[in-house]
C-alpha cells in the first residue's frame, strides 16, 4: 500500500516511455484498490472498533458479563461478520494483482524495452548502471512485492508440511513402541523405510530452494551456497524423528529418556 501511495503522485508526471492510455488504466486500478482498502477497514472496525472506551472499575464486571452473553448470544452474526472481512480481503488481494499486472504491462514493460545493457551479466566495472527513475524503482518495488507474498506463503505452507510430517512420524514411532501391534519387526521396517523417504525428501527440497538465486535474495544469503545456517536447520529438523526411532528401537535410550523426565512428570503432578 505504502508502494502504491508512492507510485499514485508519479504517475502524473510525464514520461515519453509510458504511454497516456496506460497511465491513466494504472492510474484508475490504484485508485480501485485504496476503495477497497476503504470498505475492508470499514468491515474490519466494524468487528474490532478504533480506540474503545476504557471501561471504570464499578462497570468492568458488568460489561465482561455482557460482553460473554453477547458472544454465546450473536455467534452466529460474528461468524457471518467475519466472513463478510475475510471475503473484503480477498476482494483487496486481487484488486492489488490486478493493480500489479497493470504496473508490470504499462509502467514496467516500456522501460525494460528501452533497457539496453545486459541481462544476465552483473560486472559493475565492466558494465556501468544507470540511475534508474523514480518511477521505474517504486513499480519494479511494488510488483516484486506482489510475487513475494505469494512465494512467502508457499514457503510457510512447505514449512507447515514439513512438521507436520515429523509430527506424523514421532506418533506413528511412538505408537509402535507403546503398543503391541503386530508384526512388529515389519513395521520397525517401515518405520526405517519413512524416516529414510522422510529424510530424503527434505534434504532434496531444501537445498534446491536454497539454491534458488530468487529465493536466496528474499533470505539475504547467496545464491547457490548452503551455509552453517541451513546445516543447522536441517540437523535439527532430523534430529527429532531420528531420536524417535532410536528411542523405540534401543530399550536403553528410551529408559535414559524417561529418566530425565521423571522429575519434570513428578513435579506436574
């Protein structure tokens, strides 16, 4: 949004490279997303009002009971209000795709075009840069940031699969040590054979993003290097499943384990 502020007043500036027509369709498709910016905060304090009153000490025990019968009361009305917010921001979200295609067809597009030193070769001494326009900067800024927040939730989804498998895994473990379940020896098979595939898959997966030269500049690491850092990561990502299965496979880790938590369980109880 703070992109688009700044973008919004550059545009009336004259450029040779950007044509009137796309100016204004940029323009008109900025000014559609700070509308709906508009109505999304409308719905949004209409759940969550700006500044409220602090409430006095003789009246806090009051409204707390009102505020508790008004949620069991109109739960229904606040799920459907909540609703109404999150569809507004899905509205917002593809207002501002909206407004970044038009940025990428009629701002950017023009001046990447009338770009004439290379595109893949970055020697500074060799090939001097040009200052870029202001306007180029603060488009190319916004655009990159569209692309962000959509790789950004990937990676938290890829994240949240990951422990989500190494949960998974530390259960199933911790299943086939606690219970009898038979055969027992096939299954400390498969439980070698999943922390294997586990394993690997991770260790494929991870280093290719690393390796993204993309990704790494969103990371601020170079790209195509794996750092201590990501060793690290990726140790104690393996480190519980792997602690697990040597737990239910050796009686004498296991013993040594709960050894250490008996004191911890005593004290909960």
């Amino acid at each position: 949004m703070q992109n688009l502020e700044r973008l919004q007043p550059l545009l009336d500036a004259k450029c040779s490279l950007v044509a009137t027509d796309g100016r204004r369709f940029v323009s008109r498709s900025i000014q559609d997303v700070f509308d709906e910016r508009a109505d999304t905060l409308v719905q949004f304090h209409s759940l969550f009002p700006m500044d409220p009153p602090a409430p006095s000490d003789d009246k806090l025990l009051r409204r707390c009971v009102v505020a508790v019968k008004g949620v069991f009361s109109s739960g229904e009305a606040h799920c459907s209000n909540e609703q109404k917010l999150m569809e507004r921001v899905e509205v917002l979200q593809r207002f501002l795709a909206r407004a970044g295609a038009a940025v990428l067809r009629y701002i950017l597009v023009p001046f990447w075009l009338d770009e004439r030193t290379p595109v893949v070769s970055q020697d500074k001494e060799m090939i001097p840069r040009e200052k870029l326009p202001a306007l180029r900067s603060v488009a190319e800024e916004f655009v990159a940031l569209v692309y962000v927040n959509f790789l950004v939730s990937v990676l938290l989804r890829i994240r949240c699969f990951v422990l989500c498998a190494i949960g998974l895994y530390v259960c199933i473990v911790l299943s086939t040590s606690v219970y009898p379940f038979e055969p027992h020896p096939a299954l400390q098979a498969l439980s070698v054979i999943l922390l294997i595939s586990l394993g690997a898959t991770v260790g494929f997966v991870y280093p290719e993003m690393h390796r993204e030269a993309v990704l790494s500049k969103l990371t601020s690491t170079n790209a195509g290097e794996l750092g201590l850092d990501f060793w690290l990561k990726l140790a104690s990502a393996g480190a519980i499943p792997l602690f697990s299965l040597l737990a239910a496979q050796f009686p004498q880790i296991n013993q040594l384990l709960f050894n250490w938590l008996e004191p911890a369980l005593k004290a909960v109880k």
